[in-house]
C-alpha cells in the first residue's frame, strides 16, 4: 500500500499523470483532507455535474448507506459514456470504520481490478479531540488500512507533515496569492502555534488578505493574523511588568483573555520574550552589534531600540529570577486547567513584587 504525503500528493495530483484507483485520508487535520479532493476535482472535472462527481457518508444521519451502493457507482463509469468520475465515501461514524467480512471481500476485489475511469477517495472524518483520535487510530483506523493494502490503494496521512513542508506550503499559497511572508513571520506562526503548526493552514485565508507592507507578513504582522492579538499589547504586558504597574498589568490580560487569547500562548511568549532578553544581554557583553543582535532574535527594527534598553535595564540576578518564575508558570500551564494557568497570570505581578530591589 503506497503511502504518500499531503504535499506529495497535491503534487501529483496537478500533474494529471499519474491515476489514483482508491485514495484514504486519514489524520487528526481532517481538514487537509477537503485540499485534496478540491485538487482531484480541479484536475480531473472541468465541472462538477451528479454524473462525475458523487459524495457518500457513513453518518447516523445517512443510515442507508452501503459498500454495495459506493463499488456500484464506481465500478458503473465508461470512458465512451461518461468522463472521469469522482466519488467521495466521508466516514464520520467511528464504529463504520471496522468493516464486515462481506464489504472487506467487496472492497478487496474491486482493488483486483479498480475502473480506471473513477478515483474513489475514502475520507476519514471522525471529528475527534486528540485522545479519542490517537485511540481510534490504533485500534480501528489501522485495521482499516491493513484490510485495503493493495498496490492500487494510496494512503495519506494528513498529520506526517514537517515544519519545513508547512512553512513551504504558506509560501507557496501566499506566492500565488501576490503574498509574500518572511522566514522571521513564518518562524514566530510556528511558535505561536507550537505542535499544532499544521493548523495554520486553515487560517491562510486570514493571511491572504491581509492589510501589510509591501504585500508581505513580517514578524510583528504575524501575531496579529494568527492570534486577533496586536502584538503591541505583548509588549504593553511586559511594560507593565517591569514598570511592576499590576493595575495596568492587569487591564491588558483582561484584553487579551477577551479576544480569546489562551493563557498558553501568553505564558509562552513571555517565555520567548525573556529568553531573548537573556540572549541579547549575553551578546551586548560580547560587543555584538545591535543590528545583529535584532536580526539574530527576530527583533523588528521598529521594536529593536526598545528591546534593547530593557535588556540592559536588567540585572544578571533579577532576570535569572523572572525567567525562573515565567517556566515555572509555562510547566502549570501544561500541568493544569487553562483556568488555573489564568489565575496563575493574574498572581504573577504581585509574585514579582518581592523583586522590586534586586535589579
């Protein structure tokens, strides 16, 4: 059973060479899978009409559903009757995954000899938090696999996507919307998102079109595009922090916990932000330039003069103490419930009270 990446396959796919008897989507970024059959339906059809494109669901709500109905359908194309069909066969229903002996021998012997006139695409789409996947993964979406290994039948697993393979994707996408973005903007997306980088993707709208510069996402637009959140106000919350302001501290979480920032995310950016901080002390004493201080961190040069002077404001011991109490808030952020984390934040300027005389 060939298995073949998201990016390999949208490849391929534009191609035209290359026939796709049966196809299974499968992963956890279910919504990669609709990318997919929008490439098989953009190369293949000129138009959609119910002769060439049809669209089956095993769902409580599609009861009457049948491997019967679906290999009829795909085995009925003719290339002198009709062109090149489609049919999408969207599993939602977990327990429609395991099949009976009779579908597995159906199945089994159209992949004998699949109609070369049709691509049938099996899309898994179960719509699942992430620990109800992993376990419907072992213990059912596997066996599905094991039961339609053919040479005929290709498989991609819409989660096995690389950092480098997203960041080439956002490219690409933003290059043929007259877009460009910036390594800097890519690098900060990735780390605003963590290990769930693949979900930008469904947000490439949002950045197509975006209001920017020139046409192209820095790293100060990232945040705002991805978030809803100006970064400015990250930088408000960490001015408010080192001016020991908890009021306005305060004021300014409030504003990001209403525009749905997670407490995570802020945890982790201050995380990032103090990081930083150290890095560019360690490089001022090294005599590095400023400008290559800022190019190093990923520092826009319309922040590099402020960023600068709070990190020489700071004394060796009170930033080892900050950063000290930032992973220490990053490990309850992931130990605990996000109303915990939240209440964490909001302690966190009266915790660092204590600290007042040791810059």
């Amino acid at each position: 059973m060939p298995e073949i990446s998201f990016i390999n396959i949208l490849s391929k796919i534009k191609s035209g060479k290359e026939a796709f008897p049966i196809t299974v989507l499968f992963g956890y970024n279910e919504f990669l899978g609709e990318k997919v059959i929008r490439a098989f339906c953009d190369t293949f059809l000129e138009e959609r009409t119910e002769f060439n494109y049809r669209r089956f669901y095993f769902d409580p709500e599609y009861s009457d559903t049948s491997w019967e109905e679906i290999i009829s359908e795909a085995k009925s194309s003719s290339f002198f009757v009709r062109s090149r069909r489609i049919i999408i066969v969207t599993i939602r229903e977990e327990k429609k995954i395991s099949l009976l002996k009779a579908d597995k021998e159906l199945l089994a012997s159209y992949l004998e000899k699949p109609n070369p006139n049709t691509t049938l695409i099996i899309y898994i789409s179960l719509n699942l938090i992430k620990d109800d996947y992993k376990q419907a993964r072992t213990q059912k979406i596997n066996k599905f696999l094991t039961d339609l290994n053919s040479p005929k039948c290709f498989t991609v697993d819409l989660d096995k996507l690389s950092d480098a393979e997203v960041k080439s994707y956002i490219r690409q996408y933003l290059k043929e919307a007259g877009m460009g973005i910036t390594e800097n903007a890519l690098e900060k997306i990735r780390e605003i998102k963590d290990d769930d980088f693949i979900s930008v993707i469904s947000q490439l709208s949002r950045l197509e079109i975006a209001d920017v510069q020139d046409k192209t996402i820095d790293y100060e637009d990232a945040e705002k595009l991805v978030t809803g959140v100006e970064a400015h106000s990250i930088w408000d919350l960490t001015d408010a922090i080192e001016s020991e302001d908890a009021g306005k501290y305060l004021k300014i979480l409030r504003y990001l916990f209403i525009n749905g920032t997670k407490a995570a995310l802020i945890i982790a950016t201050l995380v990032t932000h103090y990081h930083k901080i150290y890095t560019a002390k360690f490089l001022l004493k090294q005599n590095v330039p400023v400008s290559v201080i800022g190019k190093e961190l990923g520092q826009h040069s319309y922040f590099l003069n402020k960023f600068i002077a709070s990190a020489k404001s700071f004394s060796d011991k009170r930033l080892n103490q900050i950063i000290q109490m930032v992973y220490n808030l990053d490990y309850e952020s992931k130990t605990t419930s996000e109303d915990s984390a939240r209440l964490s934040l909001q302690n966190f300027p009266f915790r660092l009270k204590a600290l007042r005389n040791v810059r």
